[in-house]
C-alpha cells in the first residue's frame, strides 16, 4: 500500500496547484513599481537610491541570478559551499 501522498491522484492535484500558483505570479501579479518617480521610505524618510528603483523594477532578473548564483556556489564543479550554508544578503 502507498502513502495516500503518493497516489497518482494527489500528485496530480498537487502539480495543478503549483500551476495556478505560477500563473498567478506570472500574469496576475504585476510589478507595481514600473515608473519609479520618487520613492521614499514612509518611516524614515529617505529616498531610494537608484539601485534600490532597479531592484523594485526587475524582481524576477534579480531572482534568477540569485538561484544561479546559489546552484553554481553549492553544485558547480567548483562549489565552495554546502547545501545548507547560510545564504548571504
């Protein structure tokens, strides 16, 4: 008998789930920070740098490096850290 998570059922139901949920992100949800005018921190009140503008403006560039960045420092031929070492900000 197999575990009722392992049915073909359930994987089916699960990999519809992940479906939805990236079409979600990829057409629903749009960046809301395309035109960047003045952006400023509402508690300090200091205006964002121009890195701080691109970064809003490019979230799914700056998350693609990131996991490349992640898969060649922990699984490259030359990997340098394990798999569950701290990632840096």
């Amino acid at each position: 008998m197999i575990h009722k998570e392992l049915a073909a059922t359930r994987i089916k139901h699960d990999i519809n789930d992940v479906e939805k949920v990236l079409n979600l992100l990829d057409n629903v949800f749009q960046i809301p920070f395309e035109e960047l005018s003045r952006l400023t921190s509402l508690s300090a009140g200091i205006e964002a740098t121009e890195e701080i503008k691109h970064d809003l403006r490019e979230p799914k560039s700056k998350g693609k490096a990131a996991c490349i960045e992640f898969i060649q420092e922990r699984f490259g031929s030359e990997a340098t850290l394990g798999f569950f070492d701290p990632i840096k900000n």
